[in-house]
C-alpha cells in the first residue's frame, strides 16, 4: 500500500512538471510566433524598387518583360523589397460578380514566390487610383471585393508580403470618402490576416500635405506610405500625362535652397508620424529621363539619403518603362541611378 501511495505521488509529481513544461514551451512557442510590428517591418523593407505595373505580361506572359532572373537581379543590386503594382480593375478581367481570374492570380502568385525566393519583401498595391479617383462610390464595391479576394488567396503568406490597400487616392477620391472607405478595406483584410502588415497613405497622390487629413483606426500593424515628386516641374519636365509635358531643361543642382526644400517637406512627413506614432514608406520617388542623368542622380540620391536619415524605407519608381533604373532592352542597370539609390554594397542594408 505504501509503495502504491509512494508510486502516485511520483506519477502526480511527474506529471506536474510534464504539465508545467508543457505551458512554458506553449506561452515561448506563441511568442516566436507573434508577427513582427509595423515598424520592425518598415525597417526590414529598406530599399526598394516598383515593378510589373505596366509590364506586357498581363496581356500576354509570353510577353513579360520581367522574368524570374530580374528577381534575382534586383536582389543582388542590393535591394529588399519590391511593390509590385496591381491593375485589378484593369486586368483581372473581373465580372458582375467581380471575380478575379485565375490567370491573373496566376501572375501574381509568381510575382510572390519568386520575390520571396530572392529575399525581397513584397507588397501587394492596388494600383487602381484613377479609376478610385474618377468614380468613388461607383467602384467602392469593385475595391472591396478585389481585397476580400486578395486577402483570402495570400492570407498563409509570412510576414514579408504586405498589403497596400490603394496608390495613390486622388481627384474625387476626397478625404471624406477615403478615410471610411480605407476602413472598410481594412476590415475585410483583417477578416482573413488579423496581423498582416498593411500600407495606406494620404490623398492627393500619396503627398505630404495631405497627411494631416489622413483618419485612421487604432490598428497598429500599418504603415502609412508617402510619395515624392518634387519639384515638379523638375522630376515630370516632358511628362505627356502631366501638365509638365511641354517643360524642358530643369535642372536640380543640389543648392542650398533646393536641398533646404526636400528637408522642409521630409520635416512635415517625420513631425506628422512622431505624433502620431507610424512608421513612414515613401512608396514612390523618381524622375523622368527628360531631365539631364547628373541632375536625377543627384536628387534620386538626395531624397533616398533623406529618407533613410529619418528611418523610412522606400521604394524608387520605378524598375523599367520610364523614371527607370534598369534598361530592360539593354538587359542593364542604368548605373548613374542604381548608383544614387544604392551606393555602394557596404552602405546595403540586410
Ligand atoms: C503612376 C505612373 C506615373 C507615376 C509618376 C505612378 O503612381 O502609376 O503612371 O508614371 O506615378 O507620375
């Protein structure tokens, strides 16, 4: 009988601790588990490149310009993260159902994997502004449904694909209406990725000025994106689409006054997310190829430095097609741009 007593104590001793162990390794095991915050993820992005938004693959993949070894290529440039530029409305083909294709998440998923096969980040932005910025209320719905969609197909990816719920709200697109509609996004994308890192900017195209109307949930897995394209007249001289397009021979010469008015700007930008505590990607700067190379390599140069001064991250508008800093016919960097985004493989991050 002793020995019966003795024997159960053991096994409840045994037991206990088997019990206790058990606990500790489930609590370290939900730690490890805990998705990195916004602004752990906002220093992994680092530097970046925008790609595919205008690319002939989503009309024919025989005809991409982009293939599985620009991946690699960008990689090895010495950047971490690729905003991949979605046309949904565009080329997903959708329906009255507003369904997106198969062929079209077929590209996507590829974008995906071979990002993350080469160690870059990838954010997934709905590139539809000016469709958004045209009809608001008319195409609220099509943008929902494309996030419920998107959102369901990656919600297993780890944590380097993020989301970017739309570049660039602009025209009617007005505060008003974006604040509650970025919301309603949000919701649908947290239905599906409760801790998914999330990008959402401003209106008037992503600018600076417009951060202090920009409204948001307590959420704090975002990180708010900005775009820079100033001056101007400078970055979009000859630009057809802009009302820059019939200016030529702007330089940007580093000058005191010019250098002061990227600072004043990038000043704004930091003061707004000190207070209100986010993180900031600047998603989109660049200048066109009318503009003389000394001149954009100097400014490219310029807003990167600025910009990674103040802790940001980025992504440079963009790969090839225009603003390029690689020349896909030539199969090339454009050096002199390469060069000011990423100036030397010591000065890479990662
Ligand atoms: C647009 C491009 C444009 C660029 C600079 C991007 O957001 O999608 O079409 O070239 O901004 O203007």
């Amino acid at each position: 009988m002793m020995r019966t007593v003795c024997w159960c104590n053991h096994f409840r001793a045994d037991a206990a601790i088997v019990c206790l162990l058990g606990a500790i390794l489930f609590v370290a095991s939900s730690r490890a588990a805990e998705p990195p915050d916004a602004a752990t993820q906002n220093q992994r992005l680092g530097r970046g490149v925008n790609i595919l938004g205008y690319d002939p693959i989503w009309q024919n993949r025989h005809e991409a310009r982009l293939q599985e070894k620009h991946f690699r290529l960008i990689r090895e440039a010495g950047f971490s993260n690729v905003r991949v530029n979605l046309h949904p409305f565009r080329d997903g083909k959708l329906g009255p159902d507003h369904r997106l294709s198969r062929e079209w998440f077929d590209i996507v998923d590829w974008a995906v994997k071979n990002a993350r096969a080469n160690g870059l980040m990838a954010i997934l932005d709905c590139h539809e502004y000016l469709a958004m910025g045209d009809d608001p209320r008319g195409n609220r719905e099509r943008l929902l449904a494309v996030w419920r969609q998107i959102a369901e197909r990656y919600k297993d990816e780890p944590d380097d694909v993020l989301f970017e719920i739309l570049n660039e709200p602009c025209e009617k697109l007005t505060p008003e209406l974006w604040n509650p509609l970025l919301r309603d996004a949000l919701k649908i994308i947290r239905a599906t990725n409760p801790r998914r890192t999330v990008l959402v900017g401003p209106t008037s195209w992503n600018s600076i000025d417009a951060l202090p109307r920009l409204d948001l949930p307590e959420d704090r897995d975002l990180i708010v994106t900005v775009h820079y394209y100033s001056p101007f007249a400078f970055t979009h001289q000859g630009a057809p689409w802009t009302s820059q397009k019939d200016t030529t021979g702007v330089a940007w010469n580093a000058t005191d006054q010019q250098r002061r008015a990227i600072e004043k700007d990038f000043a704004l930008a930091a003061s707004w997310a000190r207070q209100h505590r986010r993180p900031i990607f600047l998603g989109e700067f660049g200048a066109l190829e009318k503009g003389d190379m000394d001149s954009r390599a100097r400014w490219t140069s310029f807003v990167a430095r600025q910009a990674e001064k103040l802790g940001w991250s980025w992504a440079y508008w963009q790969l090839d097609i225009n603003f390029a800093v690689y020349d896909a016919p030539r199969n090339a960097w454009v050096e002199p741009i390469r060069r000011a985004l990423v100036p030397s493989p010591a000065s890479r991050k990662q």
